[in-house]
C-alpha cells in the first residue's frame, strides 16, 4: 500500500487555488492507489513552530544531557522527519507569497533538515520518493513578463526537495491568482482561468505518470 504526504500551506480554505489543484492531484492519486493512505499536513490550521536555538543546540547535546524542553523540540523534529521519510510520495500545495514560499512552509523545511539525519549533503532521506509541488500565484514571471524571474518559491522548493534525495521533482504553477481580485488585473480573468485548468490537467496527470 503506498502512502502520500500533503503538506499544505494555504490558509484560503474553499478560496484557495493551490488546494484546488491539490486536490485534482489527489483524485488522480487515488485512483492510481485505490488501497492508498494519504497523510495531511495542514501547515495553515496546525504550524510547526518556528527553529530556535534550543532546537538547533539539541544535536549538539549527548542525549543524556538534553533538558526536557529541548528533547521534547528535538523530538518534533525527529516526528516530522520520520513522516516525510516514511511516504512514499509527496505532494506540496503552496502560495507564492512575496516573491517566496509562506514562513509556515519555511519554518517546515528549518525542522526538518538536521545534518546528518535528512540533509542536502548526503543523508538522501528523500530518495526514490516523487514529489510535486503545487504553487499557486497571484500574476506571472515567465520569460518576457515585466517581473520575470520574481518567483524565488518554485525554483527554492524544487532545489529543497531535489537536496534531500529526490531525483523525481515537479513543479506545478497556476498564475494570475488575482485577476479579478486585485483591481488593476482585470485583463487577465481568462488567462487566469485557463492557467488554473491547465494546472489541474498537469496535477492530474503527475499523479497518474
Ligand atoms: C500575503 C500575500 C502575498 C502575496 N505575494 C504574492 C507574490 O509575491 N507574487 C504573486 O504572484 N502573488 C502573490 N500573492 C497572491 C497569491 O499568490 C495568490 O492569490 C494565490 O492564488 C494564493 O494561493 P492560494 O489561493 O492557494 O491561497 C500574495 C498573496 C498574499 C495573501
């Protein structure tokens, strides 16, 4: 039986488009594991929290030595570690907020790389594990458009998840999120429209490959 991981970031509910995309992924995942187990990780309703210093000095720290609080942090990390590394496929739905990727999502990705355990240097914890990650956006930054290259939330997830061990990484993006939202946007309702279908068709088939 083969287990997926949904680590999802939006905190939009029944508004949000990268769930809405994540959750044609999801269709065509459970039709390609009908016996499947899927795992959610709400990062929006249940935040892991932020790194601190106790947290870090703990895998500096014999064991023995660790006070109870910061075994008791070391141990969140260690839970969060053993789900991601226990799946066996991951699914990611995320915005793109600020030109980047939510804190909540970033302060997910901070647990779970400790060196030596699941690192970018060698500890592979992620390997043979496909991964995709769905990234919904307000406008665009493709090739020619006035902010292209703004988007440093795509290419970060795919570098993270690639570091760790995985060597099947896809990006899915939705543009335009705002169109229609945002005054100003009001042009760009059909290519929103038709950048979220497409998405979907993308999601749907990674899911089904
Ligand atoms: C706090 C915040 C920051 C945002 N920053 C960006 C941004 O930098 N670039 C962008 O294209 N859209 C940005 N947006 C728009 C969202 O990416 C867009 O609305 C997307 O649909 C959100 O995904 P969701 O519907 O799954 O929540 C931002 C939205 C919010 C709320």
């Amino acid at each position: 039986m083969s287990t997926l991981l949904h680590i999802q970031v939006s905190p939009m509910g029944d508004n949000s488009i990268s769930l809405s995309v994540a959750e044609e992924f999801i269709k065509g995942w459970k039709e390609a594991n009908p016996d499947g187990n899927i795992i959610e990780r709400n990062l929006a309703t249940n935040p892991v929290p932020v790194l601190d210093g106790e947290a870090i000095f703990a895998d500096y720290t014999p064991v023995a030595n660790r006070p109870e609080s910061m075994a008791a942090k070391r141990a969140l990390r260690q839970n969060l570690i053993d789900e991601i590394t226990g799946v066996d496929e991951i699914v990611v739905s995320t915005p793109l907020w600020n030109w980047g990727i939510p804190s909540p999502l970033k302060a997910y990705i901070d647990q779970i790389i400790i060196p030596g355990v699941l690192d970018g240097s060698g500890a592979n914890g992620l390997a043979g594990k496909k991964v995709t990650a769905i990234i919904a956006q307000g406008g665009s930054y493709k090739t020619g458009s006035p902010r292209e290259g703004w988007d440093y939330g795509s290419g970060y997830l795919e570098l993270v998840f690639t570091a760790l061990g995985s060597t099947d990484v896809t990006v899915v993006v939705s543009e335009f999120g705002l169109a229609g939202v945002a005054p100003g946007m009001e042009d760009f309702v059909d290519a929103k429209q038709s950048s979220i279908a497409a998405a979907k068709t993308a999601a749907r088939d990674r899911a089904a490959a």
